[in-house]
C-alpha cells in the first residue's frame, strides 16, 4: 500500500517536473533568441554595448527620442489608467453588493465585454470618439487611458472580484456603519484594507497590460512604449529588441511581485461553525 | 466597570416592509421596557430579520415608525443611531485585532487613544478575552468571535442592544454557555435589548419575554413561562414545544378528553365538538398488560425519555415520561393513558 501510494507520489513529481520543463522552454525560448540577439557584435563575437545605450537613459533620450517619447506617455497612461480604474471599480463592486446584489451579473457582463471584442474593432468604435476626445482635451497621448480603462476592465474585474468575494462585504459594512462609520469611513478603513492583495494584483495586471499595448495606439496615431519600439525596430533592431526584453523583464518582475505580496497576506477567514471548538465549560 | 446605563423604551410601530410580492412585516407593533430583553421567535422568513433590521436602521420601512426614548428614529441613519449589532457571523473586521475591533466605535467618536485602550481592554474583560486582545479573527473560535463582536457592540455604550441569531453559527455547547453569558451582560448593563432566534430553548431561557411571529405579525409577546403553558393561539402552542391534538367536546370553559375534564385556557373555542392541544408532560403513560394503548416508538433524552403511543381509535400522541426507576418503556408494550388537567387550548377541528 504505502509502497503504491509513493510510486504515484513520485510519478505525479516527474509529472510536475515535465510540465514545468515544457513551458519553461517554450517561454525561455524567445528570450533568449533576444538576449542573443542583442549581444551580438558587428563582426561576430559578443558585446554589451546595445544594453548600455539602453541602460543609459539620458543618451536614450536624445538619440532615440521616439523611444523616449513613447516611454514618457506608456508611463502616464500607466498612471492614469491605474487611477482610473480603481476609483471606477472599487466603490462601484463595493456599492453593487451592499445595495443592489440584482446587479451583480450585469455589471459582470458589462466588465467582461471588452475581451470578447478584438482591439482592431474596438478601434473602430474608438475613432470617431477618439475625434471628440482630440477635440475636447486636445491630442495628448495620456487620453489613450480612456480606451485602456476599457481594455483591463475585464481583467480587473476579475482580481478585484476574487477580493472582495473572500470577505462578506455586506456584514462587515453593516457592523461598521452601526459603529458609527459613514459610506467613506466603510470604503476606506474597512473594506480597503481587506481587498488590498485584489487591489494590488488589479493594479499589477493593468500595468502589465498598458505597458504592452500596441494595436490601439498605433491604430490611433498616439505614442506608447510599444508604438516607439516600433519605430525604432525599423531604425535600429538590436534597441529595439533590448528595450522589448527590459519590458517583459519588467512585466515578470511585477507579476512576481505580485504573487509574492498576494501568498504573505492571504489571510483565510475560518468558518465560525467548523470545526467545532472546545471552550472551557 | 462603566457607569450603569439604564436602557431605553423602545417602540415599534405598525412597521411594514415588503420585498417584492413577499409581505415580510405586516404592521408590526412591538415595545420593549427599558432594560428589558425581548426575543422574536417565530419559524423562517416570518420576519424577525426584518424587524430587527429596520430597528436598526439597515432598512427602510414601507410604513411605521421607531420610538427609541421617545424619540422618533424613522429617518435616521444607521450611523446616528447609537445602536450595538452583532451579527450571526463573519462580522469581525478581518484586518483588525480583537481590541482595534471593539475601539473602531470609539476611534470614530474621536475618543482619545489612551481611552480607546483602556474602554477596549474593559469590554474584553466583561466577555472574557484579555488574554485574547491582540489577535486576529481567524486566529479566534468561533464563540470568541462572537464575544469581541458583542464587546465591540457594547463599547459604543448603546442603548439599545440588537442580536440577530448571535449564536446560530456555534456548535451546540458553546451556545448554551455563551447565551447565559449574553444575558449576564445584558443585565450588567441594562441595554434594552431584541433578540432575533429561531431557537425557542434559546428565547425561553434568556428573554424576559419572549414575541412569537408568523407572517410578519405577532402572534403573541409575553414572559417565557406564559408563552409556554398559556399560548393564546393554536399557532404558538404547536411553535414552541411540543404539543398533541387530541380530539374532546367543550362546554364551559372545560373540554371533556378521553376520561379527563381538561380545563380550557382564554381565547378556546367554548363549546362543541374541539380539538385539544396537550403538552406531551400532561399524558401520563402506566405499563399496564391488558392496556387500550400500544407504544410505537420511545426515545431516551437524558433525564427524561418521550414515547409514542398508539391508541385503540388509531391516534398516536406523544408522552413524556420519567426515566430512570423501574418500568422503562419498550416499543410493543401495553400502556393505558390518563391526562393531568392542566390547562390548555382547544381550537376548531380541521
Ligand atoms: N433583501 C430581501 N430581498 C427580498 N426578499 C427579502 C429580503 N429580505 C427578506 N426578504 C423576505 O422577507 C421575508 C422575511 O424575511 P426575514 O429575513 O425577516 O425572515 P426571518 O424571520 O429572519 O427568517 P430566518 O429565520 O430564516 O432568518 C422572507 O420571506 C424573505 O424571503
Ligand atoms: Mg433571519
């Protein structure tokens, strides 16, 4: 039995192992076919120099300016959206479940829409609002979060939905209010602090994702980190790759950020009824 | 300890709510004695949730008001209410230690941190979890949950006391302990106080009075013991405890049942052919070999047992009988009945 039972053990533990081997590889793949790329010297031979014109950010400024450009603008929209997305969400969710539980699946629906839409028809629809935005608050780049906002939501939705499903939203609001706490004080001393890991990882997922994002600024004529590596990879390839790379690398380290942040404050809420406690009688 | 509150009369007043089709409080009226515990009891969806939320504030009446110290409280929110709630559960501010749960009224009153400490550590102690201070929800049990909840609802020094079902998550021991405690404390700081149980052991042992409600309504409110031996509808005596519908003749104020003249309680049917409701204490059960009832079923409860017994005409009726001595009843054997003439009820037969 016990000789069985390790033998499925171990097979399940190769198992584990494969699996992680086959999709290490074929992520690992690509980025090493950049990272070889980029340390290619002209005559053969290896050399640092395309990431040291990277890592130099004043030298990239002047010498690639579209590259900064789009640098400049991914960083605002990354901001903005953030923002945006958060103050739109949260207190909506928030409301959604205390007041009107009935619209729970619509607002699901609604916030899901945007991933069954493929970007270059969300483009479409975009670009005569995009004529209003221009005309309203001029060209900027920075108005792309609007579309951005849209572009997350689904993703968002979903992070903060797994929060805020963990604590019973409604009961915890309802004991603070009999405290004595107005909608304010429940939002941010109560139902903030317990939804901070689904704040988090929504915020982590909305970078990721505008850091990445190239058909609806390219489409709309706008700047963004992707649209500028565009750019220059017609200029100069081995930049432009190494700047795709340092993205990426970034995007991982935020996801890993995120995973770590998320496991250290899970905190489970134990069921009052099970298992049964012995008090002192 | 803190000063000696004295609660507050509390009046409910023709109160109605509906959901949808769903009456869920059809004109409500209910007061409570400043000090004094009432517990609503009554089976599920009859209302006792509702009654107590719209007390609270957490929902709007359709019609009716709140009298709190004659005060009217209708239109004031929650949050001015000055109201303790504790909730069945899952009500603990999970980021929060058990002392920053009980201060968190007091923080927004803008209590000063040397007299949050000091009033939290005092409402601990009055539940019994000093020891317990500095730690999460989910490092506590269940019951120990429920008492921050109940220190936090009484650090605000509220008038009025609301529990909906407290103790319904907790296993079946801890309940016991924790509703004696929940009255001592009750007691100790005289909070008028509603109760929502669908536990009648609950309700008779801790309320001074106790509401029975059905559809919304009560059907009736009085002293734990009255409720029980003097129910004033057929719906009460058959809701709390047990009870047989025997069938008798009625004629002043007496329902002749078996061989037994049965006394009738105010609000029976006076005469003609009824159907009477008897405790299952007032059948007397006696072994006897050639008796007119057979025993179908018997269950033994500790210190007493209940049988289920068979009469000649076919009806089964439910006993209590002593256990222990001699003569433990078995299924299969011969019995004979008689009634102790202890008041009851007798409605129309159906
Ligand atoms: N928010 C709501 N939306 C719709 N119907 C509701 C709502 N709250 C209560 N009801 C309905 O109102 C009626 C009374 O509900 P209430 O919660 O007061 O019952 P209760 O006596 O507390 O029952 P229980 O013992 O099951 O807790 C029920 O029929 C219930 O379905
Ligand atoms: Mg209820």
């Amino acid at each position: 039995m016990a000789g069985l039972q390790r033998a499925r053990v171990r097979r399940q533990a190769t198992f584990r192992w494969v699996v992680v081997a086959v999709v290490g590889t074929f992520f690992a793949l690509p980025l090493l076919g950049m990272l070889e790329f980029t340390t290619r010297a002209p005559g053969g031979g290896r050399t640092a120099a395309v990431w040291r014109t990277v890592a130099d950010l004043g030298g990239l400024r002047t010498t690639y300016p579209e590259l900064w450009a789009g640098l400049k603008a991914s960083g605002a929209l990354v901001v903005l959206t953030v923002l945006i997305m958060l103050v739109l969400l949260v207190p909506t969710m928030t409301w959604v479940r205390l007041r009107v539980p009935g619209l729970r699946r619509t607002i699901e629906f609604i916030c899901l829409l945007p991933l069954t839409i493929p970007a270059i028809v969300l483009v479409v629809g975009l670009a005569p609002v995009y004529a209003w935005v221009t005309y309203l608050l001029g060209g900027s780049s920075a108005w792309l979060c609007f579309a951005y906002v849209v572009l997350v939501l689904p993703y968002c939705y979903r992070a903060l939905d797994a929060g805020l499903s963990a604590i019973d939203v409604r009961t915890l609001g309802e004991a603070a209010r009999s405290l004595g706490a107005g909608w304010g004080t429940v939002m941010v001393r109560v139902i903030l602090p317990n939804v901070r890991t689904a704040v988090l990882s929504a915020s982590f997922l909305a970078v990721a994702l505008v850091l990445g994002e190239f058909t609806i600024a390219s489409l709309l004529h706008r700047d963004n980190l992707q649209v500028g590596i565009n750019q220059l990879g017609q200029r100069d390839a081995q930049v432009a790759v190494a700047v795709s790379f340092a993205a990426l690398a970034l995007a991982f380290v935020l996801l890993l950020v995120l995973s770590f942040a998320g496991g250290r404050r899970t905190r489970t809420l134990t069921p009052l009824a099970t298992p049964p406690t012995q008090e002192p009688a | 300890m803190t000063p000696q509150r004295q609660g507050v009369a509390v009046r409910l007043e023709g109160l109605s709510r509906h959901y949808g089709a769903v009456r869920a409080l059809d004109g409500l009226d209910l007061e409570l004695a400043p000090g004094e515990m009432v517990a609503l009891l009554g089976p599920s969806g009859c209302g006792k949730t509702t009654a107590l939320r719209l007390l609270a504030g957490l929902e709007d009446a359709d019609a009716g008001r709140d009298v709190v110290d004659g005060r009217d409280l209708t239109d004031v929110p929650v949050s001015k209410r000055d109201m303790g709630m504790v909730f069945q559960a899952y009500s603990l501010f999970p980021h929060m230690t058990a002392r920053q749960n009980v201060a968190f009224g007091l923080r927004l009153r803008g209590r000063s941190s040397a007299e949050q400490r000091s009033r939290a550590g005092e409402m601990l102690e009055l539940v019994g979890l000093s020891s317990q201070a500095d730690r999460y929800a989910h490092q506590m049990s269940g019951g120990q949950q429920q008492r921050v909840a109940l220190a936090r609802a009484l650090a605000i020094e509220p008038q009025v006391l609301l529990l909906d079902e407290p103790l319904s998550a907790l296993d079946a021991k801890v309940r016991v302990q924790l509703r004696d405690e929940i009255r001592r404390i009750q007691l100790d700081v005289g909070a008028t106080t509603l109760l929502v149980t669908h536990d009648q052991e609950e309700a008779l042992a801790v309320a001074d009075r106790v509401g029975v409600m059905r559809g919304g309504r009560l059907e009736q409110i009085a002293a734990p013991g009255e409720i029980y031996t003097s129910p004033a509808t057929a719906f009460v005596a058959e809701f709390v405890g047990l009870t047989n519908r025997m069938d008798g003749v009625a004629a002043d104020g007496v329902a002749q049942v078996m061989r037994a003249r049965i006394p009738l309680l105010p609000g029976s049917v006076a005469s003609g052919p009824v159907s009477v409701l008897v405790r299952p204490e007032s059948v007397e059960v006696h072994t006897q070999r050639d008796g007119e009832a057979e025993v179908v079923a018997a269950s033994f409860l500790g210190s007493l047992g209940r049988v289920r017994v068979r009469t000649a005409d076919g009806a089964v009726l439910l006993a209590q009988v002593p256990t222990g001595g001699a003569g433990v009843l078995q299924v299969g054997d011969r019995v004979s009945l008689a009634l102790r003439p202890v008041p009851a009820l007798a409605v129309s037969r159906d």
